[in-house]
C-alpha cells in the first residue's frame, strides 16, 4: 500500500495545490490498485475527512468502485498536512 505521505505528494504533482480534483487515474495504478488504495484510505475516519471523492460528468472519465460509490476524481484538504 502507498503511504499517505507518498499519496499526498503524488496528488499534489498533478494538482499543484491542495483542493483542487484529480483523476484517481492520474495515480498511474492498476484498477484493482487505486479501488484497493483508495477504498483503505477512505475507510479510515483521521483520512477519509480529508478525502472528497467526486464522479464527473464525462462519460469518458475513468471511473473506480470506492467502497461502492462510483468516482473518478479525488480532492485532497490542505488540513491533511496536520497528520503527514
């Protein structure tokens, strides 16, 4: 599993700052990798608070079974930095 930190840095890459949505696609990892990754961090309640997970409206966006919702976007809260 990528550790938090490495996740925030990689989202940050494609962002460029913290709040803005980034294609879970954009983490360059297996399907089974981002549901599995993001379905962990999700589940966890001093994570998922800082996790807005978002499906577009593009029918041609990638989208990922997170704990059973439909998304395909992430947006990651500034606050996270307080548990890095």
């Amino acid at each position: 599993m990528m550790p938090l930190r490495q996740l925030v840095e990689r989202y940050l890459s494609h962002a460029g700052a913290f709040g803005k949505p980034v294609p879970l696609a954009a983490f360059a990892l297996s399907p089974a990798e981002t549901e599995r990754l993001f379905a962990a961090y999700d589940e966890d309640y001093h994570i998922s608070r800082f996790l807005d997970f978002s499906e577009a409206a593009d029918p041609q966006a990638r989208r990922f079974s997170v704990n059973g919702a439909a998304v395909t976007h992430v947006a990651v809260d500034a606050e996270i930095q307080s548990i890095l």
